[in-house]
C-alpha cells in the first residue's frame, strides 16, 4: 500500500465540500486499479456501489474503511434526491459499479445530472472500462467507432441492427454470454457473414480469450464451444476492407 495514501503531509485527493467522484473499478484484475482512485476511495465520506458485496471485495482488498451504500438500478430514482441534498450539505461521495466506469451500460447518470444541476461539482476518474481494449486487441480500424452497449434483447431489435448495417464506423457491444449466439446469428442475418468480428471475453483475467474472424466463424466457434464470463464484441463497419489491417488508421 502507498504511504501517500495514509500520510497527512500529502494534499489531499478531493477539495473541501460537497462532491461526486465517479471512480472506475478493475474489470477483473484487481491490480489495474489506480493510485488515484485509491486516494479517492479513502478520503470520501461515502461510498456509493452498484452491488455492495461486489465493491466490498476490492475495498477490502485494499484496506479501505469507509461507509458504503446500494446505487444501482433498482434504487436510483428513489435515493438521488436525498443524496443531492447530503452532498450539498458538505459530503464527499465515491460512486462505483461493479467493473469499469460508471456511466457506461451502468448507473450513474441520473446522479451526474442531478448533481449538476444542483450546482454540485462532479469529477470522473479516467481508468478501466472494457470496451477500449477490446477495441484495441480486436485488430479492427479505432480512429472511428460507435459504442452501442447492450442491443434490445426484443423491442427496437430489429430497427437498431438495420440500421447499424451501414454504420462505417467499427461498432462496439456488450453482451451476456448467455445471449452471444444469438447476437451473433443476429448480426449473420443484417450485417452479413463475412463482416470481421472479434470477441473479447473475461478481459484481465486468467482465462481472458479474444476469438477474431467472420461473424459466421466466430459464431461457429461459440455454438460449439460455450460462453462463458463477460463479452465485449467488436465488428467491422460498413465496407471495411481486409487490408485495412495492414494500415494506421490515423495515418489515413
């Protein structure tokens, strides 16, 4: 553990009065969370966390001490009030999910806005999330791309992916291993076969596994072999040629 964590000759990580602090979290491995964050986590008068027994490992881990209460979907509409009122009052708040940062395909925006139209300054962290690596690992072009986050499971399906058909930019998804297979048959079906895809799962961790190749092959792969973990999928736009491989995007 940093001594400047616990030293009191250090400036401290968050000014006086009341503040949100939106702080992201590991998405596996435990050790890419940063020193800031850290700092953050132990000078804030509450912790605000998407599942509390989740966040509770990596606070315990890290021998940080402080209150921690449920933010999360189910709740958030009910408790953002009180919470503008505590931070006007003068609290410092953390706000976590369960892995990355809040506010991508996890809650967080209802309490930003809410704090700032009350006037009350918010600050984001950078750190992890698991879409960029993906994307990076994934070999497709990253000077441009659009993250869509989960797709509809039924209502607005089929709109959203005819519509993704001719984005040119490289699109980015969450999905649950659970519907993979689908999506994936899913994207055969608009998108077209041979459209390159890759597939990122359990990112940091000891079995992390990045499958590439046509939507039909990776398709073909993970109906044969399972899913299991989280899934980030990342797919060619529109008229993406196969020797863009070989160039720099930013270059272009």
């Amino acid at each position: 553990m940093p001594d400047s964590l616990h030293d009191p000759s250090v400036a401290a990580a968050i000014p006086a009065g009341g503040r949100l602090v939106i702080v992201p979290t590991p998405i596996g491995n435990l050790k890419d969370i940063t020193l800031r964050a850290l700092e953050v986590l132990q000078e804030v008068d509450l912790i605000l966390a998407e599942d509390t027994r989740t966040s509770g490992v990596l606070l315990q881990h890290y021998q940080v001490h402080k209150p921690i209460t449920p933010y999360h979907q189910h709740n958030e509409h009910k408790i953002v009030p009180r919470l503008v009122e505590q931070l006007q009052a003068g609290s410092r708040m953390a706000l976590l999910t369960d892995a990355g940062t809040p506010g991508i395909s996890d809650p967080a925006f209802l309490l930003v806005r809410a704090c700032l139209q009350a006037g009350i300054p918010v600050e984001t962290l950078p750190g992890a999330t698991a879409f960029v690596p993906a994307l990076v690992n994934s070999g497709l072009p990253a000077s441009r791309f659009a993250f869509e986050g989960f797709l509809p499971p039924k209502k607005g399906r089929h709109t959203l992916l005819s519509q993704l058909a001719a984005e040119e930019r490289t699109l980015l998804f969450y999905e649950s291993p659970y519907r993979l297979v689908k999506t994936l048959a899913d994207l055969v079906q608009y998108f077209g076969a041979t459209r390159p895809c890759s597939v990122s799962r359990e990112l940091t961790k000891k079995f992390e596994e990045n499958k590439r190749g046509t939507l039909q092959e990776v398709h073909d792969y993970f109906e044969q072999k399972g899913v299991k973990g989280e899934i980030v999928l990342v797919v060619a736009g529109a008229g993406y040629r196969e020797q863009e491989r070989t160039e720099d995007p930013g270059q272009l």
